[in-house]
C-alpha cells in the first residue's frame, strides 16, 4: 500500500527516491478522460522545469478532432499557445505495471499568469469543490462503478462478445450478483485488486452486474477531487490488466444490444468543515431543508446536465425504460428506477445517488455537474416534486434523448454554465458538437437493413 501521499514537491521527490523510480509518466486527463502527457526520465522530472503541453491537448474530441472555427477559439487560442502543468504531489503512484521502476502523477494545467486553465477537467471539479468552501462546506461522493468484459474485438463492424472465462466457456445468460461468475475470471480480478493496492485505490466491492460479462465495483466516500483521480486510473487499470488476459475491458455506457447499459451511480451527502456533521440530517435525525432543495436541484438542472453525464451519442442507448437505468428525474427512498435514489441510511450517513450518469463521464466533469446542481438547489432553495413511491419507469421521459438535445439544453442553461464556469461549457459544447457530426456521417447497419430496399 502507498504510504502517507506527498504534499509538497520535495516529499514527492522523496517517495521517488524511496521507489527507486526511473520514468515517470506526467498525466492530464483531458475532456473525454483519456490520460494525455509526457514521460520523463527521472532525472529530468525537476519542481522548476515542470511540463508544458499545446492548451487543446486537453480539449479535443473522442476522435482526435478540434473545431475549425466558432466559440472554440474565443477560448483557444488560436496561435496554440501552451499550458504550464505542474504535478499534484497528493497524486503520485507507482505504475505497478511497468517493467521498470515507473511512477505516475497527475497535473494541473496553469496558464502563463499562473491561473487554473479554466476548461481542464481537475480544474472545473475544484472550481466546483470551492464553491462549496465558500460557504464553509466540503462534498463527500462514493461512485459505482460498471463496465463490461468482452472478448478481443479489433473489428468495429462485428458485435461484442462476452468473454471465455476459466471454465472455458462465455456467459450466455444473466448472472446478477453471482459468485460463481465473478471468480470465472479470478486471475484478471486477482491482477486488478493486486494493481489497486500498489497504487492505493480505495475500491471496495466488486460483484457481478445484471448483464452477461458486466462487473460493478464500488470505492470508499472520500473527497471528490481525490475520488476522481481514482476512477480516472482505476480505468487505465482495469484496461490494462484485461489487456494481459487477452480480453478488453469497456466503459461505453452500451456496448452491447439487448444488455443493460454500464452506469457511474455517484452517492453524495455535504458536511460542515467545521465540525464534519451531515447537513442533510437535522439534529433529530430527519431529513433537512438543505436534503431537499439539494434533491430539487438535481430535479430542476439534470436535464440541462445530461451532455455531461451522457457525453456520447451511444450514451443515450442505455437511457430506455425497464433496463435499471432512469428515464426522468423523479426521486424516491430505496427505490432503483428513479434517477435520482436516497438509499435507506443512518443520519449521519444520509445521502443521494445520482443514478443518471453514465460510466462512459469523464470522472471529474461529471462529479463538478452533479454537485453543481445539487448546490444550486441549495442556493436558491428549490423544492423537489413529490417523491415517487412507485414505478418510476411507468411516468414519462424527462431526459433528453440524443447529443444533440442534450448540447441545446446544456448551451441555454446559463445558471449551470456559471457554476461550471463559461468557458469551460464553451470548450465542452463545441468540441461535442464536432464529434456529433462525425457520428452523423457514419451509415449505420441498422440503415442498410431497413431503408436500404424499402423506402
């Protein structure tokens, strides 16, 4: 397990030395959660050299494209003029497995003046984080985690399958929950925990999700900024590790037709920094105002969200009914087909669950979205709809259903874009934008079936 994580750059350069590290790997997530960077030989990792990188590099599209023209370069500048990254100490693990002693270690983007870049991922999470510092409070999430495991596919055009486990057979029906199932894959699992405890990810339990090859795993509650850069490299890991057991590991929030979609289901309560109580408990235990105006701003900003937590245009695939993934915002106690879940808890434990994001958000702008809506309810003291004690699947959609919806919610919202930061929705919407109309251009097989002699 990773000791005490360095705070200052000269500890940093100490747990290098104690790990006897050689190359170093300089991450920045960028939009879609991809790690960009540099690596560095030790020796050239200096607090004074720090790193520098072309400012879009953390703003591109899933496909490697930039916009040509518009907004972006109200943002961007167009001369492509660098970003100053320095390392966040508190991020440092070893890459456990790399062949040589290798470390990696997430960064900050900084503009020349010394600012935060303002469309960063980690920089719109702890724009977010300080909004709720203002007022003297600190947000606590716990994600869930889902994700398949499929066989190696290096053809786009040809379906997902699950994959071969020990048995030497492939799931071919449901296994929620199954012991059995889970350990048919033991030696990737047992890679996974191994990887995860050198690194010191704080993940929790693993199970078996509802669809065929479909894991869930959950981390402890922590801060969000800290449990961001968790699941950012959970993901390398898990990629990795399924990678060297000759199968992928998926995080598309559909990957395959006719099984449930992969969810980031996001438990988060508010404390007082002061003298860490729950705000959402009042003294005697009951649900407070705060409880509910946080529930009235998810209900109220959710839809104007969902571009951030359903970036792709294969997103809105896993947001159909009777498939445990949310179609509204309405809200209940212990009750999974609602979006938005209060999960039965102590008082001091009382929280929400976002159940509408997807596993396919980037981690750090889904966690500033989500808490950003919950502190505009609070802010402006917004009353959730009465709470659904049935079956939320039998009311009506009240999300978007496609990218483009979603990017016109999210452009006209302008409460949420000033809680976000403008900027950064700028950046968000147009770089979608362009990977919207990449995906448009592709002729799907569904077309070819059905038009193709029949209309």
């Amino acid at each position: 397990m990773v000791a005490k994580d360095p705070s200052t750059f000269s500890e940093l350069e100490q747990w290098l030395d104690k790990n006897r590290v050689t190359e170093i790997e300089c991450l920045v997530p960028d939009l879609t959660g991809v790690a960009r960077g540099k690596i560095l030989p030790r020796e050239k990792f200096t607090e004074d050299r720090g790193m520098r990188l072309p400012e879009a590099i953390v703003a591109m599209g899933v496909t490697g494209e930039f916009p040509e023209e518009g907004p972006y370069y109200d943002v961007i500048t167009p001369t492509d003029r660098d970003m100053h990254l320095q390392p966040d100490p508190s991020t440092v693990r070893i890459v456990p497995w790399a062949t040589d002693p290798t470390a990696q270690v997430i960064h900050d983007c900084y503009d020349r003046d010394g600012k935060l870049v303002p469309f960063a991922p980690r920089s719109v999470l702890r724009r977010v984080c300080d909004l709720y510092a203002e007022l003297g409070l600190e947000p606590v999430v716990a994600p869930e985690l889902e994700f398949y495991l499929v066989a190696r596919n290096t053809d786009p055009d040809v379906p997902l399958k699950p994959p071969v486990g020990r048995s030497g057979r492939s799931e071919t029906s449901r296994q929620a929950y199954s012991i059995d199932a889970v350990n048919e894959f033991d030696p990737l699992f047992e890679d996974v925990y191994d990887y995860c405890d050198k690194m010191g990810l704080n993940v929790d339990t693993l199970i078996h999700e509802i669809g065929a090859g479909q894991m869930e795993i959950n981390f402890f509650h922590a801060h969000p900024l800290g449990l961001a850069d968790e699941v950012f490299l959970f993901k390398r890991t898990v990629r990795e590790a399924a990678l060297r057991h000759d199968m992928f590991a998926t995080f598309m929030a559909k990957p395959i037709a006719g099984e449930p979609g992969s969810a980031m289901h996001v438990h988060q309560s508010i404390v007082r920094k002061a003298d860490g109580r729950n705000i959402f408990s009042n003294d005697d235990g009951t649900p407070s105002k705060e409880f509910y105006w946080y529930i009235g701003g998810l209900q109220k900003y959710i839809p104007a969200a969902m571009a951030l937590f359903a970036p792709y245009v294969n997103s809105y695939r896993r947001l159909a009914r009777f498939t445990a993934a949310p179609i509204n915002i309405q809200w209940g106690t212990d009750n999974r087909t609602v979006g938005i879940r209060s999960p039965v808890a102590s008082p001091n434990a009382r929280r929400i669950e976002n159940r509408v994001i997807g596993a396919d958000a980037n981690p750090y702008v889904a966690l500033a979205a989500t808490l950003a809506c919950g502190w505009l309810g609070i802010q402006h003291r917004i009353e959730p709809s009465a709470e659904c004690k049935g079956d939320a699947y039998l009311g009506e959609y009240a999300l978007p259903r496609s990218l483009g919806e979603a990017l016109t919610l999210l452009r006209d919202e302008r409460e949420l874009a000033r809680a976000l930061g403008e900027d950064f929705i700028t950046v968000y919407t147009e770089v979608k934008e362009i990977e919207h109309a990449e995906f448009m251009k592709v002729i799907s097989p569904w077309e070819r079936e059905h038009l193709l002699l029949h209309v």
